[in-house]
C-alpha cells in the first residue's frame, strides 16, 4: 500500500511505501475492548466505610412481643443496623475491593491497536465519524512539519493540507454537559479533531487548537485512534514516525 507524501504547503513531494501494518484486518470487537480496557485504568475505587450504618449497640427484642425481630435500640423501640431502619447500613454499598481495571491479553491488544492504525487509512472509516477532510487518507507529511514553531505555522499547514474544517468542527462543537459532570470537573464536551503522530518528540505547537491531540509514535494507543471505541480518526502522520513504525 502506497502514500503520498505532501509537504507543508500542501504539494505532493514523493510517494512511498506504507508499514506493513496498514493492512491489517479491521477488527471494531477487538479495538473496542482495547479501548474499555485503557479506560478502566483511569477509574477510581470508592466506596462506604465498613461499619457504615451499624455503629449501635442495637439488638432484637426477640420472641413474644407481638413485635419483628430487628435490632432496636436499648433505650427505645427504634429499629437499627438494618438496611430499612433510618440511618441503617446500605444493603449492597459500593466496596473498594471492587476490581475495576478490565484486562486484556496482549495479542489481543496488539492486534487492536494494529487494526485501529489500519483504519486510519479507510476513507470510509473516518468519514463516518463526522471527520471534514479533503483529499486522500492517510494524510502524510514530510518532516518539516516537526519543526513548525508556532500555532499560526501549524494552522496554515493544516489549511493547505485541507484538514483545518475539522478543527473548525470541533471547536464549534464545545458545550456544556448536560448533567451531574458539569460539578466534577468535567464541565463541557467536545468533539475529537486531528490526531499528530510525530517520529521523536509530540508538536507543541498545535496543543491548544481544538480537538487535536499530538502524540509521538512510541506513545500511540488504541483509544488516540479509536475515541469511544469508533476507529476511524482523521490522522495526520509524519513521514518519519511512519519510518519508524516499521
């Protein structure tokens, strides 16, 4: 599978030969599970205390007093510890001990993340998650676009590339969530852009432009490729991170 190469001002350079894993199969089952996977890492454990609820000394009156048989206080008739009684423990509470993190065997999460680069490259694919770009993908660029400096540079590649619309569509995509997140610091939503992968060191420059997120190749994931699980993402690859894929 070949590509062409296209420098920053969006002319066609060269023509070259894509990694081998390009032609991986599409596998959504496997690239789904990778990404739950990767996100389960992130979940924080939380739960009640142990003796929540049934800190009393209370205890059933037994048989005979026409009355249930649940633990009442000493000095009255109130119910306690139970999960029915006010202030009574939580029949099946949150426990800490939950096992959170969702494992993965790593054939299978290598096979994932190889099939979520191949999809990078299906035009069909990154169309249907909403992405606006115009020519041919994978979208891949010389290595002068490692050197670009500033946010401006990186905005005007993106534009001769043809690519900048979906920054566009993301940034007009910002707002605020509709429910309980908007207190825990997650207060607005917003759709994913480009994705950078860079041979050495992530671009700098293009970190505050909406949607996009630039990465190395040493540190892709499944979850950069395949946001929600849904493979596809627009992908913008350096010709030297392609090199050293292989």
């Amino acid at each position: 599978m070949k590509a062409n190469v296209r420098s920053i001002d969006g002319s066609v350079v060269r023509e070259m030969e894509l990694p081998s894993v390009f032609d991986e199969l599409y596998r959504p089952d496997l690239i789904k599970k990778a990404v739950l996977s990767i996100q389960s890492t992130r979940l924080q454990p939380h739960g009640a205390h142990p003796f929540a609820g049934i800190r009393s000394s209370a205890v059933g009156w037994g048989s005979g007093r026409g009355a249930s048989h649940v633990p009442r206080l000493k000095n009255g008739s109130r119910a306690a510890k139970v999960p029915q009684a006010k202030g009574g423990r939580e029949a099946h509470p949150p426990v800490t001990a939950k096992i959170l993190v969702k494992k993965i065997n790593k054939q299978e999460k290598w096979a994932a993340l190889r099939s979520a680069i191949a999809a990078t490259a299906v035009s069909e694919l990154v169309a249907a998650r909403g992405h606006r770009f115009e020519g041919e993908v994978p979208l891949v660029v010389d290595e002068s676009f490692e050197t670009l400096g500033k946010t401006t540079d990186v905005i005007a590649a993106l534009t001769a590339l043809g690519v900048y619309a979906d920054v566009e569509r993301a940034k007009e995509s910002k707002k605020v969530r509709a429910g309980r997140g908007k207190m825990r610091g997650r207060r607005y939503k917003q759709r994913k852009s480009v994705l950078i992968v860079t041979g050495d060191e992530p671009l700098r420059a293009a970190r505050n432009l909406a949607g996009i997120d630039a990465v190395s190749i040493f540190d892709l994931d499944t979850e950069m490729l395949a946001p929600g699980t849904h493979a596809g993402r627009l992908t913008l690859w350096t010709e030297s991170a392609l090199k050293r894929m292989e």
